[in-house]
C-alpha cells in the first residue's frame, strides 16, 4: 500500500497499481488513483482534479474520495457503476452496462457502448447514450422546479430519455428502434428521428417532432400568460402518428399540429373550452 502526500504546490499524483492513499494538500492538484482496489484520494485544499482512466483495466477496481472539485472518468469495459454528486465531471463509459449519476454542476456524460444508465441532475448537463438501450435522465425528479437545462442524445438501440425540470433539448436517435422520450417540466424541444417513438412535451411550452416511423406525440398542458399566447407545436413527419392533446382550454392554452406524409389521429382534444 503506497501513500502520497502533494504538499502545498500545484502536483500531480498517480498511484499507479495497488491500493492507495493520496493527500493533494494546497494548491490545485491532479491527482489519479491508478488501478488498483480500495483506492482513497483527499484533494484537500484547492481547486483539484480526479484524473481517472480505465479504458485498458480488466482487473476489479474501486476508489472514494473527498475535497474533489473536478472529475475526469474514463471507465472499462466492464460495468461501471459510480456517483459524482457536488463535482464538475466529464465521464466516459466505454464498454459495459454503466451507471453514472453526475450530480449538481455542468457535466458531460458519455455512455459508450452497453445498455446505461445515465443521470446529469441539477445544472446544464450533455448525456449521449450512444449504442445500446439506455436510460438517460437530465433531472432526476421529472416534476421538478430544475434550472439545468439539458441535452439528451439516445444514439443507436431502444432508449428512454427524461429532461426534467428546465429547457430540455431530446434526441431519440437514428436507428429504427422505439424511443421514450418525455420532455418534463420547463419548454423543450423533442426529436424522435427514425423508428416509431413515444414522444411527450410535458408541461409549458414544448415542440416536438416524431421524424420518421409511427409515432406518437403528446403535447400535455401550455398556458396563457398576459394574453401572450404558450402552446406546444406536434410536428408528425412521415409515417402514421397519434396525437394527444391534453388539458387544453381557455386558461390552458392551445395546440397547433403540423401533420407530414400519412396520416394523424387526433384525440382527447379541447379546443377553446368547447
């Protein structure tokens, strides 16, 4: 067991194999665990990084830290499973069925190839699901009063992908399997791209275009604020959508529907009260 002490400078610290200790002290450190088990890294004061990087590790891993501000991860292609609650972190998941959940800051997460689940939490945060069936959730609670607006990109596979609260932008993808996109609260912009996907604005003002294939598209409630008119706009595109227009009355707005080649089926609508 090796343990590294950084001392008041800016220093870069690598652990290397084995299990660690490693004490950033002052001042702005890198500090990587290397690859062993049981790995325990204290930034301590400062603006410090967590430099970790799996990519070519097969052997089991783990590591905890504290007084880390900053996190750069590029995981095995084993399952990775890790949670980066109050740090600014950029993520790789490379191969496996990953499990990341980011946290409060702006992060960047990239699930790579597998089947993954992948959470930005509060603040503006970028998730690509990239091959596989993934998860992806901008915010974690879908009613919440969120400021993070952020950006979902499912890739290739059959992926759910949930805005949350704040000005979400979704895309589902282009390969032609079924998407599960939901807006959540806050005005966002739904594109499902190829394949037949379910497509829902949730609340405020939201458009939302199904792409290509069958889809169905839900617009959910807009409002009328200061006879400023809010409504979701459903563009269908190609294929035979459904649309679902909810909750739409003189105090809640109104949907206006664009249909593209084929045919639409409109239920549920009230337009104006009547």
């Amino acid at each position: 067991m090796d343990t590294l002490y950084g001392g008041s400078g800016n220093d870069y610290l690598d652990g290397r194999k084995d299990t660690d200790s490693i004490y950033g002290g002052d001042g702005n450190d890198t500090l990587n665990p290397g690859s062993g088990t049981n790995d325990y890294i204290d930034g301590g004061a400062g603006i410090d990084l967590l430099q970790a990087d799996y990519s070519n590790v097969n052997d089991p891993y783990s590591f905890s830290f504290d007084n880390i501000e900053l996190v750069s991860f590029k995981g095995s292609n084993q399952q990775d499973n890790f949670s980066f609650y109050n740090t600014t972190d950029t993520l790789y998941g490379n191969g496996g069925d990953d499990i990341f959940h980011a946290g409060l800051q702006n992060d960047y997460i990239d699930g790579g190839t597998g089947n993954d689940t992948l959470v930005g939490e509060d603040g503006n945060d970028t998730l690509y699901g990239r091959d596989g069936n993934d998860w992806m959730y901008g915010d974690f609670d879908t009613a919440a009063d969120g400021t993070g607006n952020d950006y979902l990109d499912g890739g290739n596979g059959s992926d759910s992908l949930i805005g949350g609260g704040g000005s979400d932008t979704l895309w589902g993808g282009d390969s032609n399997e079924f998407d599960f996109l939901v807006g959540g609260k806050g005005s966002d912009y739904l594109y499902g791209q190829a394949g037949g996907d379910y497509l829902q604005g949730g609340a405020d003002t939201d458009y939302v275009d199904g792409g290509t294939g069958n889809d169905v598209l839900r617009g959910d409630s807009a409002s009328l604020d200061n006879n400023l008119f809010q409504y979701d706009t459903l563009t269908g595109g190609t294929g035979a959508d459904t649309f679902y227009l909810f909750n739409f009355s003189p105090n809640g707005g109104y949907g206006v529907s664009y249909l593209g080649a084929g045919y639409a089926t409109i239920t549920d609508f009230k337009y104006w009260g009547r």
